[in-house]
C-alpha cells in the first residue's frame, strides 16, 4: 500500500495527539495509515471525523477517512468544525471520532486528535501507542491484514446546528441583560461556531478575525500568549464592551478579559463556573489540575463541594472525571471539562457559563470576578534544561528540610507551604521544565521565582 520506509513517529505522536509540520512529518499518506490503523485499534463499525481551516486540513481527512473505509469501517465526515464540535458528534453518535487540527500552532502544522466513542480519550496508555505501533509497521512495507468485511461507506454530515442547540440546552441563559461582547476568534474555528451559539442570544457580538484563514493574517491563534490578546484588549476599551472572548485555533479553549481589558485567569474563571455548577448539583467533585490556584479548591470547598487535583493533561482530567463523576473540570490552559458534555472540554460552554453569570446580574465582570482572584501567581516560565532530571533533583534538594514544606510528585516536583507553592515540571514534548509559582503575595512569588530558575538555569 506505501512503499516508504520505516520511520521512528517518535516526533510526531505526542503524549494525547499526532502532530507535526506537514507535508514534512504528516502528510496524506500517513494520514490514511493512521485512518486505517485508529479503526484497527478501536474495531469500530462507524467513525466521524471533523476538521479545522487550516489548508491542509481537508485533504488529510479526507485521507484518513479513505483509510478507515479501506478497513470496512462507515465513515460520517462532519467537515468544518471545532474539536469540540467534533467531541459532541463522537457523544451525540456514540461512535470513535477524529478531528484534524493543530489548535494554536503556526500555520505550517496540523495533527489529529483522537477519542472513543463518547469522547473518552485516545492517549498512549488508552490506544495512541497501538495506533503509532501499526502506523510504524505499515509504513515500512508489513501488509495490513484482511478487513474482514467490505469497504465502509463515508457520508458526509452538517451537525453545527446540532452543537450550538446542545451547548444552549445546558445553560439557563433567560435573564441574561442585553450585553456587548468582543470575540476574537483568531481566524480560527471560532468564526464559524460563535455566530452559531449566539445568533438568538441578547448579546451583541463585535467580531475579530472571523475569516477562517489556516495562515492566521493577524496573529497566533494562541491566546495563551499575551501578545495574541492585544487586539482584544483594545477593542474592548475602544468599544466599552463588558467582555471580551478569544478562541485558540480549534476553538475548544476559550480566554477571557474584562470590561477594563485586563486578562481573567483560567483559574478564575474555573472557580466562577465551579461556584455555578455546584449550586445546581450540590455536592458533587470538581476536577482541577496542580497548577492550577489555590483559590479553586479553596471555592469548591466553600460551595460544599469535592475538588480533586490531577496531573496537567486532557487525558488525565478526563480520565479522573469519568472516575470520580466530577460535575466540572479545568485547567491552567483554559480547558474545561463538563460531565453534561461527556466529561469533554469545550471553551465555547464555559463562555456561556461566563454570559450567563454575568449578564443575570448588574456589575461589571472585574467585581463579578474578583472574590475568585485570591493569590499572587508568576504564570508559566519556561527554562530549556538538556538534564531535566538533575535540575528537579537540584531543586528538590535545595528546598528539603523548609520550615513547613512538603514535597509531591504527581506531576513533577510540588513543593508547598501553608502560604505558598511551586511546581517544576518537564514538558512533554520539548527539553522545558515549566515553572509555576503561587503565593499569598507577588514578593513572596518573585523570591521564589528567583530562587527555583538560579538553580534550574545553572
């Protein structure tokens, strides 16, 4: 079926997706190996399969949906979406689903992100390593074996209305007042899905960067990065808006600032929908990952709620939710988790939540927010570290011993205190340790912050 020689997919299957520059490292032949090997893997009867703008993008699904049909498996193609649009197909139809996209990286990527039916999912301990493990083994020549049964069909299906009539049912928008909201979608998916959401809604949406452009004209769809948010900062001022929302490239993380222009952490924001939540389902667990502040667990817990805290990663957040029934979920990054959307994220739900909590009251989202914003953080700090191991080791040493401190390694090194804490932690992907910083004040921080990158960058 290809004659190209076998190739280590090292670099190009991470940790809970494929990803990687194409046509260098991804192409469409690769593409219809993975389509044929995530249906070996999953032995499903029927797939669906979404994609984002990027130029790339609808000829690598195309490709993995000729793969799966090659190994008798239906295929229903939802075209253009966000990979939230595609977890609600994969719940809505319980079947697999795979979503071509590269989220906020630059133009010259795409990848695919995978889940079981019902969005659970696909990460190297739940299939991605099988999946790789075939994808290897095919390219280097090996025949795949007999299908079993005859090629599937692949139809094609619109489900955006489908999405945007779901996300709506899941929130008591009613008493919303009339509000003006900025949405910089980053020529990203969030053009397509935001004036599905809230066509019918008291909202008057000023648009940013609705074209959808896979080559991203005007910046990163990244909002992560504060200079992807300038634009939105200032359209908020200029325009007097009471917020301002702003997708990343696949629109499934959602990054919000107030009427001022100043930034809300996701951490704020996860205590906001948490407090929600946990009026409407009294006493349920909420899921939070360790870097995310102290102020969530400290919120859950007032609201009598369970928080539990897990490692940094989708995978992880929706394993741990799926295991503990957790209402709600949500990370640094600004994922958020629903158990009322299969225990999946979705950025365009928590603006909703956003809306409706803001709108079903009079003041401005600053004063909304601000019991929520309880401790001085340092963001995330990136050091290039070749011996990630060593300088872990050097820092946990070095703060052995601290009166009151306690040490953990869920994810990395924790250290904390009654007043502060610290997580040092490699990446994934790359040769980083990634540091995180919390405290009761921002001197506290910055003395730690000093401390811990002195000895990590010696």
């Amino acid at each position: 079926m290809n004659d190209r020689p076998s190739v280590d997919l090292s670099g190009l299957v991470k940790a809970y997706d494929v990803r990687g520059i194409v046509p260098d490292q991804l192409d469409e032949n690769f593409a219809r190996l993975f389509g044929a090997a995530f249906a070996e893997v999953t032995g499903a009867d029927a797939i669906v399969i979404g994609h984002d703008m990027r130029p790339s993008s609808p000829g690598l699904a195309s490709a993995f949906a000729d793969g799966a049909a090659e190994r008798g498996t239906d295929v229903t193609v939802i075209g253009l979406c966000s990979t939230d649009g595609l977890y609600f197909a994969s719940g809505k139809l319980q079947r697999p689903g795979a979503m071509f996209t590269a989220s906020h990286n630059p133009a010259r990527y795409n990848g695919i992100k995978m889940c079981r039916a019902g969005a659970a999912p696909v990460g190297q301990e739940t299939g991605l390593r099988e999946i790789r493990e075939l994808v290897e083994r095919w390219s280097a020549g090996e025949p795949q074996p007999e299908a079993g049964r005859s090629r599937g069909t692949v139809t094609q299906r619109n489900m955006l209305g489908d999405y945007a009539a779901h996300l709506l049912g899941l929130v008591d928008l009613s008493s919303v007042r009339p509000l003006k909201i900025v949405v910089d979608a980053g020529n990203g998916m969030g053009g397509l899905t935001t004036p599905a959401v809230f066509r019918d809604l008291p909202v008057d949406v000023v648009p940013m960067y609705f074209e959808l452009d896979g080559t991203f004209p005007h910046h990163e769809a990244n909002p992560l990065d504060p200079k992807n948010i300038v634009d939105l900062q200032r359209k908020v001022r200029e325009t007097g808006a009471d917020l301002g929302l702003a997708f990343d490239g696949d629109a499934d993380r959602c990054f919000v600032v107030d009427e001022r222009g100043e930034p809300v952490s996701p951490s704020t924001i996860t205590a906001l929908i948490a407090a929600r939540l946990l009026a409407a389902h009294p006493g349920s667990t909420v899921i939070n990952n360790l870097i995310t502040s102290r102020a969530v667990a400290d919120v859950v817990r007032e609201h009598g709620g369970t928080p539990v805290r897990t490692r940094v990663g989708h995978s992880f957040i929706k394993a741990e939710m799926a295991r503990t029934d957790a209402v709600f979920g949500g990370e640094h990054s600004a994922h958020y988790y629903f158990r009322d959307f299969w225990f999946a994220d979705t950025g365009m739900l928590a603006a909703l939540h956003v809306i409706a909590a803001l709108g079903s009251q009079q003041g401005p989202l600053s004063a909304l927010v601000a019991d929520y914003q309880r401790y001085a953080a340092s963001g995330e700090i990136n050091s290039v570290v070749s011996d990630q191991e060593g300088a872990i080791a050097a820092v946990r040493k070095a703060f052995a011993g601290r009166d009151g401190a306690v040490a953990d390694e869920l994810d990395g090194l924790t250290i904390s205190t009654d007043d502060w804490w610290f997580n040092l932690r490699p990446s994934n992907t790359e040769p980083l340790l990634r540091l995180n910083v919390e405290a009761a004040d921002a001197d506290t921080v910055a003395r730690l912050r000093d401390e811990v990158l002195a000895i990590v960058r010696t």
